[in-house]
C-alpha cells in the first residue's frame, strides 16, 4: 500500500474551523444586573405615574386649577388613550420597544410643559389631555407585551403589574395634591402637575438606554445574533449557557408556533382569550370612577365636617399598597387564587355600599358616611390587588401575531366605560344607590364566570400559558 507522505518544509493546508459560542458578550452595562427590570420599574414608576396624574383630574380631581369640568376635560385623556393605543397596535410588531418608550415620553412632556406654561387656557389643557392620553396609550400595548416577553416565567406577574402599579402611585400623587391644595398659594395646581412630568419625563429619558429588546421580537425579524445577545443581556448576573440556551430555544419555539397558523387560526383562537379578558381586564375601570371619587369627598366632609382630612388620602395610598402586594405575592400564591379574593371582597364592599345608599337620609347621618368612608378604602386595597393581576394576564392570553391588536382592543373597551360612566352619571343618593347596585351585581357575576374560565398561569412560559387560556374552562387555582 502506498503512503503518500507530506514533503518535509511543504506548508501545511489551511482548515476553516467554525467555532459558535454562547458565552456572555462583554457590554459596557455588565456590572447592572438585570438592566430591563431596573428599566421597567422606573418606566412604571415615571411615565404610568404621569398618566395616572392625568387621568384622576378626568374623575374629579381637578378641584383648584381654574380649569371648568366640562364632560370634553373629564374624557378627552381617555380617548387619546384609544388613539394611542390603535396607533402602537398597527406599529408594534415593526418597530422596536424602545421607540415607544421615547415616543411616550416625548408626548408626556409636551403635556406637562402645556401645563406649566398655560394653566388656565382651557384649550390648551385639553389638548394637553389629548396628547398626554395618545402618550400612555403609545406606550400601554408595547409594554405590557415587552414585559411579557422578557420577564422570567416564574416571575412574570410582578414585572408587568408596573404598569397598573405606576397607574396607582400617579393617582394618589393627584389626589393628595389636589385634596390638600390651598388655593393662597403663589403656584397654580396645574403647574405642579406639569413640573411633575418634566421631572418624571427627564428621568424616563436618563433610563431609555437600559431597555432590552425582547428576543421574540428579534426573532420574528430573523436576526438571531441581535437574538442571541438580547437573551443573554435578560439573564441574571450568574446564569450559565446552558439556561441562556434554554431560554432561547424557548422563544425560538413560541415564534415559530405562532407563525405557521393562519390569521384565521389565531383570530378564531382568541376569541376564548377576549372574553376571559373582556371580564377581567375591563373590570379595572370600576376600580376607580367618577362615582367613587364623588363618595369618597361627600362622605369624608359629612363625617369628618371637611374635605381636608385622612381619609381621603389613606382612601388613595391604599389602592398603591395593594398593587405593591401583589407584586410580592402574586408570582408565589397564583394570580387566579388572588385576582377571585380581590374581586369578591370588591363586590361585597359595592353592595355595602348600595344598600347604605338606598336610604336617602343615611347620606346625611355622619355615622353612616363614616360606614361609606370606610367601605370605599377597603375597595381600594382589594382594587389593588385586582388591578395588578391583569397585565400579566394581557401579555399571555393571546396568540402572538393577533396579540397587539386583542390588548390594544381590550384596552379601548375599558377606557370606553370610563367615558360611559363619566356622561351618565348624576350626583345624586338615587343614582349612586343604582351605579355600587349594577357594579356590585357586574362584579360578582364576573367573579364567577373567571373563577370556571379564568386559568392559573403561574410559572408558565408564554407558549404554555396560551395554550391554557384558550381552554373553555379552567377552574383549577394551581
């Protein structure tokens, strides 16, 4: 047998050697552990903040601004949250997170230097309502899908509740200011408000640059190296390749299930996921109305002789309180197990406060008032419990190419009651005795309905989560 034998001095052939690698790419943001979660919280925290500002002067917390509360004021931020909401329904799938971010914040800034530079031009609030509701409404769709992309599986309730907790915490900030102003103050109410959201608009600009794009959203657009660093800049300071590999091939596996059906597939696949959250997300909007902020104000003057008094500050700090422990709760007890407690107790509390209501002198017994007083803080910390379940419900129960435009949806029904409650509603015993009667009826009727449909998604990836919301019925809380 021959051997041919290479000549001694004869250069040696070149071999082309494919190395791929997984490890962690080295980023001048190495040392932040975590940087999407530290950028969603301060986004909850300072943009959701601002809109929750704007939306409790449009229920009743526009006391000293000079500003008339015509039926135009109280809902104009409501349907910019509609326009914004269709808006980044049409571009989220094209267009990355972090546009909208900017976008929103750009809009709540325009909003608050309106506010600082015209606090009594009536139209310039307004159009200041507008633009400010189109910025929420920007960046409410893209944020509870990002987060529900991006979070752990075991911890994805808490980091979308930002959104519904930052809501409280700008509610409560409104409330406060403007159940406390004195009107002697050199400074008008509606210039605090605006140098509020120049303050929280700066800070959502400084932490623009922590944002992650999520990995599904990379790789729907076919660039998996963008992909493949996305995921590893969402994994914890410790995680080792074979999680980060895990985790990939996880949302590798959610995009391509969600590609290969037809539109008709997932639109006829939805249809169970919008009705469980048609009776849950739009729940949220007779959380805090019109009507309660009239109760609230009339029963704290009758029992404690004025407005400018505790209750109506605990009244606010309560709803934030309960949003803060669901947070911490709801990712180790369930958010079904949480979300039923919550929404029972708030229809019990409306009935008690219907049949307080049904008798027309009890508005004038400061005993009974005390009651009212009482029973509408109670609902707010149960509402806050209620309210913070719903995101993470949101960014899991569609299927992912019709997911925008379903949240999107839903979020245009709830900010839709808020406008129905606004123009119908009449201050009066008969009418408050009617609105706590049909909601309290509305909420335990939901209740039940979700406690047979409603599915426990805890510690589900997105992929798993969807296939269990698109089960008729679901009644296990586990």
């Amino acid at each position: 047998m021959k051997v041919n034998k290479m000549a001694i001095g004869q250069p040696t052939p070149d071999t082309n050697i494919e190395v791929i690698t997984t490890s962690r790419p080295q980023s001048k943001f190495n040392c932040c552990v975590n940087r999407q979660r530290l950028h969603s919280i301060i986004t909850g925290m300072v943009i959701f903040s601002y809109g929750g500002m704007d939306m409790a002067q449009g229920l009743g917390w526009n006391r000293y601004t000079g500003i008339a509360d015509t039926y135009q004021f109280e809902f104009s931020w409501f349907i910019g949250v509609i326009i914004g909401a269709i808006l980044s329904a049409l571009a989220v799938v094209h267009v990355p997170k972090l546009y909208f971010y900017a976008l929103a914040i750009v809009m709540q800034l325009i909003d608050a230097i309106i506010c600082v530079s015209a606090p009594y031009n009536y139209d310039a609030m307004v159009a200041a309502r507008y633009i400010g509701g189109i910025g929420i409404g920007l960046i409410t769709v893209p944020f509870i899908i990002h987060n529900s992309e991006v979070a752990p599986s075991d911890d994805r309730g808490k980091w979308c509740a930002v959104e519904q907790s930052g809501l409280g915490l700008g509610i409560a900030i409104q409330v406060i200011m403007d159940s406390m102003w004195n009107p002697a103050l050199s400074i008008e109410n509606n210039q605090v408000h605006g140098i509020i959201g120049i303050v929280f608009a700066i800070v959502a600009i400084a932490i623009l640059m922590l944002s992650v794009e999520s990995p599904i959203f990379r790789l729907r657009r076919n660039d998996y190296e963008m992909a493949l660093t996305c995921q590893w800049e969402l994994m914890g300071k410790n995680a080792t390749s074979e999680e980060h590999n895990e985790a990939l091939e996880e949302n590798k596996r959610y995009v391509s299930e969600g590609s290969h059906e037809s539109l008709g597939h997932d639109l006829s696949a939805s249809m169970i996921p919008f009705i469980k959250m048609f009776f849950c997300r739009c729940l949220v909007a007779f959380s805090f109305s019109m009507p309660l902020t009239k109760t609230i104000i009339a029963s704290t003057v009758v029992w404690k002789g004025t407005m400018y008094s505790w209750p109506i500050i605990v009244w606010r700090i309560l709803r934030w309180i309960g949003t803060l422990v669901a947070i911490l709760v709801m990712d180790k007890l369930g958010r079904k197990l949480l979300s039923m407690v919550a929404l029972v107790c708030m229809a019990g509390l409306m009935l008690g406060m219907a049949s307080i209501y049904s008798n027309w002198p009890n508005t004038l017994s400061p005993y009974y008032m005390a009651q009212v007083c009482r029973i509408s803080m109670v609902f707010q910390m149960f509402a806050g419990l209620f309210v913070a379940c719903t995101p993470a419900y949101m960014g899991e129960a569609f299927p992912m190419r019709v997911k925008p435009f379903m949240i999107a949806l839903i979020v245009c029904i709830e900010q839709v009651i808020h406008i129905i409650v606004i123009v119908t509603f009449e201050p009066n015993p008969y009418c408050f005795f009617q609105y706590y009667l049909s909601v309290g009826i509305i909420l335990l009727i939901s209740m039940l309905i979700l406690l047979v449909m409603l599915p426990e998604t805890r510690k589900m990836t997105l992929r798993q989560a969807g296939y269990r919301f698109r089960r008729p019925h679901d009644i296990w809380a586990h």
